[in-house]
C-alpha cells in the first residue's frame, strides 16, 4: 500500500507539472464571462476561466458561482482532484460513517483520501463542514507541495500557529502578497472566490499579484439559514400593481437603473400619470420582505418606511431583478449613510466605478482605510465608499441626533430639485420623501407619508411652532385627510415640493390655499 500511495503521489506531480505548461500555453486567450455573478473583465473570472479549461471548475453560463459562500470540505476536495486530473474510478472505496460507497461525491472523496490530501475524523469525512481559513490553507499547500522560507508578514500569525507553514509556504511562492499589516484572519470562513484565487495561482503562476493585494477582511457578516431580502438597484419604484409600467418607465425597471435618464425624459403629463400609480420608492440595501410574486414582478415591504397596516413595512410591486435574495445578516456591523448628493461605488482597485447611488443610502461595513470604507454591497461583494461621500456608525441606533439647523441646511440642499411623486431618492422627492430621507440620514426613521407622519413625533400647537417642525395640510379646511407636508423654517414659511409640476422650494405657510387648509404640526427633534 506504501508503494501504491508513493506511485499515486509521483503520479500526482507529473501532472502538476503537465498542467503548469498546459495552462501557460494558453495564458494569453481571452476570458468569457463563466457565471452570472462574476464579471468577465474582473480578476477572479481569469482564474476560474485557468481552473475550467482544467476542468478543475464547472462552466456555468447562467448559474452563479457564490465566490463570498463558505467553502466546504468536499468542495476543496473537488476543486483539487478536478484540477489535477485523477482518474476517480482507480481509488480504493473508504469506509466513512456519513458518506455511502454510492454516493456520487465518493468519487472525489476516495481520491483525495487515498492522496492523503484529505482524511476524515472519528470514521466521519464532513463533506459540508465549512473550513476556516487556517484549515483551507493546511490542506492546500501540502497538497501541491508547496514549500519555501520568508518572514510571515501577518500580524496575527506567529511562527508556531498551526498554519504558519502553510501560510509561509503560499507567501514564499507569491501565491499571495500581503498588504502591509494585514491580517490572515485565520479562524474566519475561507471563501470560494478566495480558495480559487489561491487554487489558480497555484497553476498558472502569471495569476500571482506583484504587488500587495487588497486585504482579506475579518468581516462582521454572518452566514444564517434564514433569507433576507435586499434591494440590489440605486432606486426602485414600489408599484400599487405589478406590469403597470409603461415604455417609457423602462429605464426604471431595468437592472442597473437609469434614474436620471428616465425622470429627464419625462414630459409633465408623463410625471403626472405617476401619481396613484407608483408609491413610494426604496433605495439600494433596504431590507424588505418578500409578498408575493406574479410573473417577473414581485410584491414586497420596505421595512424601514412605516405604514399602521402592514408590520412588515410599506408595500409595493416591483420588478424581481430590483431585489436580491442573501443569507447574510449584517447585524453586527457599522453602517455608513451616504451624506452627499449622489456618490459612486468603486471596485476595490479604487477607480473602476460600479454603481452612483443615493443620499440616505445604508450599506454595511466591514472595513475601512483612510479614504474608503469596505461596504458590503446586497449582491456583489465588497465595494468602496469614500468617506468624503458617508459617515459611519457602529449602529443605527448610535447615529447623533441632528439639531433643527442641521435637518433644514440639509433639505436646502435639495432647493430647484424636480418634483417626483413617490420620490425617496436625490433623483426626486415627493413632499414628504424630502423629510423622509433627510431625517433617516440623520438617524430618525419617520413614517413614510405625509398622513402618517401627521400622526407620530410631538403635536404643536401653531404658535408654538420652531424651525425643524413639520407642518400638514388637510382637506375640507384642514379638516378632513392630511395630503401635504413642509418643514417649517421659521418666519412663517416652510420648505416643500409641492406638486409634479413644482420644485423643491420655500414659500410662505400663510397665504392661499396653505393657510386655508393648514391642519397642525409635529416635532421630531
């Protein structure tokens, strides 16, 4: 059996060497988008495209690759048999308590257990145990005979951790470069897209980086059973019914969304035929709840925007590219609250723009620098945000309560800004989407409405009214439903939008139909 194993080992890097050629034969073709969810302009799509012209990964033009799931024993297992390319029919069938000799993962499984790349625990192999990274590594490196002497530069790494080894062994051969002080974060999930990356630079050594790589993150996002539902565009519009959107409203049902193209091309009559259509809109990272689903349209609750019908937050319909399914929790982390205008995420390289999105937009994060925070994004992985653009808290609940001074210059801001019914973005705000998104940056989530954010806060009688209060405006006189809201600045006027055929603006509260229908105010502050 000794004899057996060294002949299979020898056999083993024969074919490392065989592939290291193959593969450097081929590193000049191009590289075709392989999944979904991995751009083919971007590092990792090279490094599955070397991996799956091995065979070593599957192609799979409309699956997903899921490079920031966990990756599990048995897929470690796969990735390193396929990419050698051992015959799986020539191994002696072992003996596990959870795995069947009929399994078709046995296979793999066999191979690398006769490869002594991997063994199983108390007769158990634990093909869906998530592997840490330190563990990842300890089987990677050995299993290609990794080898080699240099300072470790990982400050959380010391010479006797049980991975130094390996981790000095993928260091020495440039597998990876470290940035300075860096951590390895060796009892955090390996990834897939990570364990790839190694995986292919392994292989094809013109993979390996020249130069200090951007760090691995010790991330505060925990994987759970549970779905949560996230908005994946910069603004969605919630519909009162699904299909109702016409030609002309494509640019905002798309994926990515062109928010600015879609409200320029609107004529007035056009805009018009929004109100009681659409009712509100939800930004990039709102959580919302899945309802329903009828066709490509799905009915679903923004949860942060109150409403006293629905516990589940406002509800609305909305195209099923506009929301992204995740089995991430971000609880324990900092947020950051986009403070500007508009601002544009960026690939990790710093320059490569993703996606512009809103003012008042939330985002998780995971790290930062000195110039950017490292924000999860619902479906694409880590992204770039300058901190000139967000201010970070370590919690909603920690964000410092504004003064009246502070919410007022804010919604000035948005002065000569183009009405939009329904609006909660820095695209275009209806009356109360202006108050709405200005108070949540600043940590006070008010109800959505103008009727229900007559209902909440602090009733104010009018001659007690200070700047920072919100005003209503009602039916019969004052008396019947609230339909307008502004935000009283002082000397008897306010700051609202009026209508789809207005602008943000600042007029008196006391003339006209303002004073005639003028039903009370509340206090946020």
């Amino acid at each position: 059996m000794e004899r057996r194993n060294m002949n299979i080992i020898r056999k083993v890097l024969i074919q490392f060497g065989v592939i290291c050629l193959l593969v450097a034969a081929a590193a000049n073709t191009g590289y075709a988008q392989i999944f979904t969810d991995v751009k083919s302009d971007s590092k990792l799509n090279e490094e599955l495209t070397v991996l799956n012209n091995l065979g070593g990964v599957i192609q799979s033009p409309n699956g997903t690759f899921r490079a920031d799931d966990p990756i599990t024993r048995y897929e470690v297992a796969e990735f390193i048999v396929r990419t050698l390319q051992i015959d799986l029919e020539m191994s002696a069938i072992p003996t596990y308590l959870d795995i069947p000799a009929e399994d078709p993962r046995m296979p793999v499984i066999a191979t690398i257990t006769e490869l002594g790349m991997m063994t199983g625990y108390e007769g158990k192999f634990n093909p869906d145990a998530k592997l840490t990274r330190a563990q990842a590594v300890k089987i990677l490196a050995p299993a290609f005979q990794l080898s080699g002497q240099t300072t470790i530069p990982y400050s959380d790494i010391t010479k006797n951790h049980s991975a130094a080894t390996a981790i000095e062994a993928l260091v020495a051969n440039k597998i990876v470069f470290p940035a300075k002080n860096e951590k390895f974060n060796p009892s955090d999930m390996m990834t897939r897209g990570n364990f790839i990356s190694y995986l292919a630079r392994i292989v094809e050594p013109s993979l390996r980086p020249t130069e200090p790589e951007q760090p691995v993150f010790q991330s505060c996002v925990k994987e759970e059973a549970k779905k949560r539902y996230v908005v994946d565009v910069a603004v969605t519009n919630l519909w009162n019914k699904p299909n109702q959107a016409r030609a002309v409203d494509y640019p905002s049902t798309k994926n990515p969304v062109e928010m600015q193209k879609w409200i320029s091309s609107l004529s007035l009559s056009q805009k018009k035929w929004l109100v009681g259509r659409t009712d509100t809109q939800a930004l990039y990272g709102d959580e919302v709840t899945l309802l329903e689903t009828k066709g490509k349209w799905q009915r679903i609750a923004a949860k942060d925007q109150y409403v006293p019908y629905l516990k589940a937050g406002y509800p609305g319909w909305v195209p099923q590219s506009h929301v992204v399914a995740t089995n991430k929790n971000y609880d324990d982390c900092a947020i950051a609250i986009v403070t500007v205008d508009k601002t544009n995420l960026l690939e990790k390289d710093a320059k490569t723009k993703y996606l512009q999105i809103s003012y008042a937009t939330i985002l998780p994060v995971i790290d930062e620098t000195a110039k950017y925070y490292y924000v999860e994004t619902p479906g694409d992985g880590v992204k770039l945000l300058k901190k000139s653009a967000a201010k970070s808290h370590t919690s909603y609940s920690e964000v410092p309560k504004p003064t009246a001074t502070t919410i007022i210059n804010e919604a000035k801001r948005y002065l000569d800004l183009p009405y939009l019914w329904a609006g909660t973005s820095s695209w275009g705000y209806d009356c109360s989407g202006i108050l709405y998104a200005v108070f949540r940056t600043h940590g006070i989530m008010i109800p959505r409405d103008s009727f229900y954010q007559a209902t909440g806060g602090k009733a104010i009688a009018k001659k007690n009214l200070k700047a920072g209060d919100l005003v209503f405006f009602a039916y019969n006189g004052g008396k019947g439903k609230v339909y307008h809201v502004g935000l009283y600045i002082g000397d008897g006027k306010m700051l609202h939008a009026p209508h789809y055929a207005s602008k943000v603006k600042i007029e008196s509260m006391n003339n006209g139909v303002y004073k005639k229908n003028y039903s009370g105010a509340r206090r946020y502050l």
